[in-house]
C-alpha cells in the first residue's frame, strides 16, 4: 500500500509538471500528456507514463462523464441564477397545477428518476420563455403559460423542457475547458476531501459551468438541432402520455403570432416557430387538432 | 378455442421479449438522493420501502425499462433503471474504495468534484444568488395516487411505457 501512495505521489508530481506543459502547448489534453513529457523530460519511465496516462484518462473520464449528483448541484445553481433576473410567481396552487402535470409528464420520458427528481416553478413575467436546469428544475414565465390554451400544449410546452433536461442539454452548453481546467485539482485530491485552494479552484470551475450554461439558455440558445432533438422528444412523451402531440404545433402557431412583436425570451433564443413546425410535422404528419376535453379545459383555466 | 390459444402464445411471446432474465444477480448502486421501491414494475405502483444514495442491491431481472431489485434486507421490489447504476457509490472520499483507486469507470466517489461543499463555497462568492426558491421548489412532490387521479379525470389514457 505505502509503495502505492510512494508511486501515486512521484506521478502527482510529474502531473504538475505536464500540467505547466500543457498551459505553455495549450493543446495537449490531460489524459495524454503525462506520457509524452515525462519521458521526454526523462522524469519517469515507461510504465511510469502509461500509469499516469491511465490514471488521468481516468480521472478525466470521471469528471467528464458528471455524475447525477453533481449535475444536481449544477442544476440547482443555475436556476438559482435565472431567479436573479426572473422573480418566482408565488402561488401555491398554480405552482401545484404545474408540477402536477410536469411530474406526470415526467413518468413518460426516458429517464424519469434524477437525482433530486423534477420539480416545476412559474415566473413571474410576461415574456414568453421557459428554462430546463440540469437535474429537473423546470421554470416556466407566465407569459410562456398564458400563450397556451389547453392544458394539452401546456403539457406539450413542459415535455420540450423535460426533454431538454434528458438528453443534457444543459450540460452540454458547458466548454470543454472548463471540466479539464478542475482536473488536476480532482486529481490532486484524490482519497481525500477539497479543502482551502482546490475547494476555490473547483468552485471556480463550477462558477464558469453555471455561467456557460445560463448564458446560452437565456441569450444566445441552443442550436436549431438541439431545439428539434427536444422537440421530438416532447412527441414520444406526449404519445406516450396518451396526449394528441399536435397541441404543440397548435401551440406554436399561437406563439408564432405572440413572438412578432416581441424578440424576447423564445423569440431570441429559439428558432421561429414556423421552423419548428415544418420540422415536427416531418415527425407526426399531419396530426388533427386535439380534441377538446371539458375537465382539462375547466381545471386548466382554474389553476 | 384455437383461436383463444393463439392469442395466449402471442400474450406469452410479448411478455418474454419485454423480460430479461440476468444471467446471476447483478450488483448495483442506488443513484438518486431517494429512491422508491415499488410493488410493480410501474410509478404508480405501491411503495415497498425506500432506498438512499449509494445503497447497493441486488438486480435479479430486468422487463423494459425496469429492474425487480432485492435489497441486503430480503424485501425487494421494482425500481426504474434511471435510478440505478453499475457503478459502486463511495460515500466518503478518505473510504477504503476511493483508496484503492478503482477506476472511474468502476466508482464514483459520493461529494467529489460538484459537491454540496462546492454549493456553499459559491454561495458565498455569489451573495446575489438566492437559493431560498430553489429549495422551496424541491419540495414540490407529487404523490403517485394525484397523478393516477389527475390522468383518469382528464380522461387521458397512456398509450405505452411510463406507468404501464
């Protein structure tokens, strides 16, 4: 065992140098530097190399592939910082009507258990927009709610966002830098807890993460093709679900109407809904309006 | 006759390609902060017991998207295969697993990287953001017997997968 922890710090030490290598190149990843400058610097031999190359594809592929508790932790700090510009609406039984149909949507995708689950909340705003933290913490505008007429394309609207959150989309706005910035840190720290410099290097990370992630949600967007993955995935939840999927092309009609005047919120960081439309009829065809239900329209205007 | 026994091989025939039996039972973590395990192999199925992060069980068979589990108790259940993982959950960083540094594709250590020490470090770099709705948000849950009540009002019928 001491030979082990001999050998993990001689290669900790020549990480830290491959690592000073790696900011001077710029382009080496983590996983393959080890090799190249310790035995180029004739600092460790071959299996040295190959041990620590090992070793840091490991920790990369750990860090990498986010664990659900830590895209718990991101979730919960990104959509604590869209309540910085957005203020919740505090209404008890709207918020219950809304996960109520969310969190039965939710039973229908593909991955329903996360790990803190999914939990929905309204903003208070006009503006037509709706935002799917990592992990399953949905908030929707009122404005967003208000474009709907039934409950069947608030329900369309809720599974596009559940959608978003089980294909990462959210997670996947992060740069790549970012995660292998906190690597040696991680790396560093193995076997023990984070404490006083790499604590701050990680939150770092973590800072830079959330700030990737709120700025594509709230200005730049997703791609047309991430928007159109969480389309289709909306579909396969709504059918499953046992709603008629075209309350979302209806829904988007409205929207279509709404966004003209207006370039905020969806209108900014969503592709027109007559894009989205003409694409998701390549999925459903061309799907009759749903139908009418009085018990879904009674307790959808009540909310 | 021959009719009705066509329709019960063809009912057999679904119910064998829906079921994977493992070969041996396989070991696996609970994955999720709570996780519930059910009587059936559906959400709205009666809550046996339930299971915390890192708790390790037994998977004895799989049928879709859903493992019939035993726990190191003897009760066992069903619990949906998003909330279970191959990888073994180390609670403790300093614990013998994270150690003996099994690869990352073998374990996950419990708190490391994103963590809840990482959340309050950020807290405090970022006075601005308020957490205080987000937790209030995550006690918003809604009991499987609402959601079995909320489908069968609206007279909306799942076709496939989810509770069935």
């Amino acid at each position: 065992m001491s030979l082990r922890i001999d050998a993990l710090a001689q290669l900790l030490s020549v990480a830290a140098a491959a690592l000073a290598l790696a900011f001077v190149s710029g382009c080496s990843t983590m996983s393959q530097v080890g090799g190249v400058v310790g035995q180029a610097t004739g600092v460790m031999n071959a299996d040295q190399a190959e041990a620590l190359n090992k070793s840091a594809l490991a920790i990369e592929k750990t860090f990498q592939d986010i664990t659900p508790e830590q895209e718990y932790y991101i979730g919960r700090a990104v959509a604590a910082t869209v309540l910085v510009t957005y203020k919740p609406f505090d209404r008890e039984q709207a918020n219950a009507y809304l996960n109520l149909i969310g969190q039965t949507a939710v039973q229908f995708s593909a991955k329903p258990e996360t790990f803190g689950g999914y939990h929905f909340l309204l903003l208070e705003t006009d503006e037509v927009n709706a935002f799917a933290a990592p992990g399953g913490l949905i908030l929707v505008s009122r404005g967003m709610v208000r474009c709907c007429k039934t409950e069947d394309e608030l329900a369309a609207v809720l599974a596009h966002e559940i959608s978003h959150v089980d294909h990462q989309h959210g997670l996947k706005a992060i740069r790549k830098g970012r995660l292998t910035s906190a690597l040696t840190t991680l790396g560093a720290a193995a076997g023990s807890s984070l404490a006083g410099g790499q604590l701050a290097e990680v939150t770092k990370a973590f800072e830079g993460s959330i700030s990737d992630i709120t700025s594509t949600m709230m200005n730049s967007g997703y791609s047309r093709t991430t928007e159109f993955e969480a389309d289709k995935g909306a579909v396969v939840i709504m059918k499953k679900m046992g709603y008629n999927p075209a309350a979302l092309v209806t829904m988007l009609e409205r929207m279509q109407v709404q966004l003209k005047a207006d370039n905020k919120g969806f209108g900014k960081t969503h592709p027109a809904p007559e894009v989205r439309i003409a694409e998701l009829k390549k999925t459903i065809g061309t799907e009759t309006q749903p139908e009418a239900s009085p018990v879904r329209q009674e307790r959808f205007q009540k909310r | 006759m021959k009719r009705q026994s066509k329709r019960w091989l063809g009912l057999g025939l679904i119910v064998m390609i829906g079921t994977t039996l493992v070969a041996g039972p396989v070991t696996m973590s609970v994955q999720v902060k709570s996780g519930q395990v059910l009587a059936t192999p559906s959400f709205l199925g009666k809550v046996v017991t339930r299971v915390n992060y890192g708790d390790r069980l037994q998977v004895l068979e799989q049928q879709g998207d859903w493992s019939k589990v035993t726990l190191a108790d003897g009760q066992g259940g069903w619990m949906h295969n998003s909330a279970l993982s191959k990888k073994k959950i180390a609670m403790k960083a300093g614990s013998q697993d994270a150690q003996t540094g099994a690869s990352g594709d073998e374990l996950a250590l419990a708190g490391k990287g994103f963590s809840s020490d990482v959340e309050a470090d950020f807290k405090t770099k970022n006075r601005d953001v308020d957490f205080t709705w987000v937790d209030k948000m995550e006690k918003i849950k809604v009991p499987p017997e609402s959601m079995q009540q909320f489908l069968k009002d609206g007279g909306i019928q799942p076709v496939e997968g989810g509770k069935r």
